[in-house]
C-alpha cells in the first residue's frame, strides 16, 4: 500500500486529501516544474539530504522554466533543493513553506512510496516520455490535453478547484492505485 506520494504538482495532495490519508510527503501545495521532475524522483534520497533554500536570482535556463509554466516569474515562495526548482504557489512566505517542507520530509515512508507526474499540455511530453521510463515503483502519470502509451489522460474538465483547493472530479481508481490494484 501507497502511504507517500510523491508529485510533481497539487495533484498528490488532492489524491491524499480525497482519500484520507495523511501528507506524509514535501510536495504538498506546490510545483516541482516538469523539466526538473523526472530528475528528482529519480534520486529522491539525494534531494532530500539537500537543504531547501530560498531562490530570488534565477539562471537562465531556469527563467526559461518558469516562463514556460507561468508565463513569467511567479510572485510567491520559490527555493531550490540542488538543482531543482520548488514553487510554494500556495504559501505566504518562503519560511512557512520549508517549515512544512521539513516536517512532511521527515515522514517519507520509502518503503510504500508512489509517484504522480502530472504533465499539462503537449509542450512536455518528452518530460511525461522520461518519467514512464524511469524504473521507479508505483508511478502514476497523469497527461493533460495529450495521451502517450503508459499515461492517464485527463482534460481540464477532471479538475477543479473548489476553495482554493484541487479537486479531481474525473473518474480514476485512486484508491485501487495506492492499495496496489492497478
């Protein structure tokens, strides 16, 4: 059974809030950015050995990222672990945002650990073609307005945001997936 979940966006959290279960995972209310993603799951220990810092100067090819997701640089929290950008959409303040960082980290449970990628829009399918082929247990990639073998796709109408907060309204067996059914 799934009891961490792993997700590149709001996503995992909307799944564990649905289902009941306790965030036991830093990527609550936030966005790992598609580019960065496959990467991170792939040397999930290493990241977090890393210290979450506080990003305000951005590289090039970062800002390229971020105008890509955002068009343009976002006006909330964002930080890096190593090299992988984490934008805190939905915190107030960066330091509010490691807080709970650190003290859902601390709960990774990697012996029952599942990942969600959930890649919008067909500028990254070659992100979603990465994260299929990485030798992870229990991934999950969800594609939004595109479709490539091994993903579920979900068009925008399978979400919705109902105070503040994600819900998926379309149909998929979210449970069966973390009791290990799927």
């Amino acid at each position: 059974m799934i009891t961490t979940i792993i997700s590149n966006n709001c996503t995992g959290g909307a799944v564990l809030h649905e289902l009941g279960m306790e965030f036991r995972t830093p990527t609550i209310n936030l966005q790992i950015l598609p580019e960065d993603y496959p990467r991170f799951c792939a040397n999930l220990g290493e990241y977090m050995d890393k210290e979450l810092y506080e990003t305000r100067l951005f590289l090039q090819q970062d800002r390229e990222k971020l105008f890509k997701m955002f068009g343009g640089i976002p006006d909330f929290p964002i930080g890096n672990v190593g090299d992988v950008l984490v934008c805190f959409q939905h915190y107030g303040t960066f330091q509010e945002a490691k807080e709970k960082w650190n003290e859902r980290k601390a709960k990774i449970d990697y012996d029952h650990i599942g990942y969600i990628f959930h890649a919008r829009g067909e500028g990254y399918k070659a992100e979603a073609a990465v994260f299929l082929a990485l030798d992870l247990p229990n991934k999950l990639c969800i594609t939004q307005d595109f479709e490539i073998p091994g993903s579920v796709r979900m068009d925008r109408e399978g979400f919705e945001a109902v105070n503040d907060k994600l819900r998926i309204v379309q149909a998929y067996d979210y449970r069966g997936w973390v009791n290990g059914l799927k």
